[in-house]
C-alpha cells in the first residue's frame, strides 16, 4: 500500500445511534489526496435500557468494531453534545499554573452541575488571555470505556472529540480569522 492511502474510521457517537464512516484516503494520478466514503454503519442504540446513556453505544461499538480491524484504520471519535458538558470559566490574573486553571474550572463545573463533576474529564480551551474560556466536560468511565473498546479491537483511536470542536474545525476557515 502506497504511504499516501490509508484507512480512517471516524465514529459518531450519540445516544440513539452509532455511525461508523469508513474513509480511504487516496493519491490520485492527476495529483490529489482524493477521500472516498465506504460503506458507512448506522447502528441503532437502545439507550433506555438503564445505567449510563452512554452504554449502549459502547456496547455497540464493541460489537461492530471489529469488522473495521484489517483495514488498519486510525479512528477519530465524535461525541454527541448529549455526553458533553460546556461551562465559560472567567479569566482569573491570579491563577499561577495549568493545575491551577484546571482546578478553578473544575470548580466552575461543580458550581454549575453539582458534585456529579467531580467524576468528569476536563479540557480547557487555550484561549486569548483576558477572555473567558470555554470548557468541556464528560464522564471519565466513558472515555476510559471507549479507549478499552478500541484497544480490544485491536483498532488504533487517534482522537476523541465533542462535536461542537469537530463543527467548529469544520467551519474554522470561512471565519478568515475573525472572532467567533
């Protein structure tokens, strides 16, 4: 296989469903990356079954995940907003450190959804110092569970995003660098 082609899986992940997007990424002869769709998966999820809305989908993926393993694809997860919490945290002059910013935006998601964000993973957008900046959120145990997914599937996750930063990304070049 020519190093220019390879395989992608990009996974959306919301509560009623599963979407697996099998993409190969070609070079052609006319000179360009060229992305073909194959066969793409819509997976139903029974999210009301109990426990966690999250689940289902994990136990949907583990079942269909294996089909897409000899195509050695790198996969990117897509969140559902569902599973994903956002909170503005105020620019604050006096935090000294990252750990520091990271505690005072686990205390701004305590604040807002109570001790449940305590089991949460953080991430804290880089932003313009001065300005707020958008957090997200999400259930540690799911993230650990969609890791595990992947790796007994022997597939290789590259990366797991909220939608809002996949829509984002998406639209990132008409915004010609203006503020958003």
């Amino acid at each position: 296989m020519s190093p220019w082609s390879h395989s992608a899986l990009q996974v959306i992940v919301c509560p009623e469903q599963l979407v697996l997007l099998p993409v190969r990424r070609t070079l052609s002869w006319r000179g360009g990356l060229r992305h073909t769709l194959h066969d793409p998966h819509s997976l139903p999820c029974n999210s009301s079954a109990g426990g966690p809305p999250w689940r289902a989908a994990l136990q949907a993926l583990e079942a269909a995940l294996p089909e897409f393993k000899g195509d050695h694809p790198s996969a990117t997860v897509i969140l559902s907003n569902h599973f994903m919490r956002y909170t503005l945290v105020p620019w604050s002059e006096t935090l000294a450190s990252a750990e520091e910013e990271l505690a005072f935006a686990r205390h701004c998601f305590t604040r807002v959804f109570g001790q449940v964000a305590e089991r949460w993973v953080l991430r804290l957008d880089p932003g313009p110092t001065e300005a707020p900046r958008l957090a997200s959120a999400t259930d540690e145990a799911f993230l650990d569970g969609l890791r595990g997914v992947f790796e007994g599937a022997g597939v290789t996750l590259k990366s797991i995003q909220p939608h809002l930063m996949a829509a984002f990304n998406g639209f990132r070049g008409s915004l010609r660098q203006r503020s958003a």
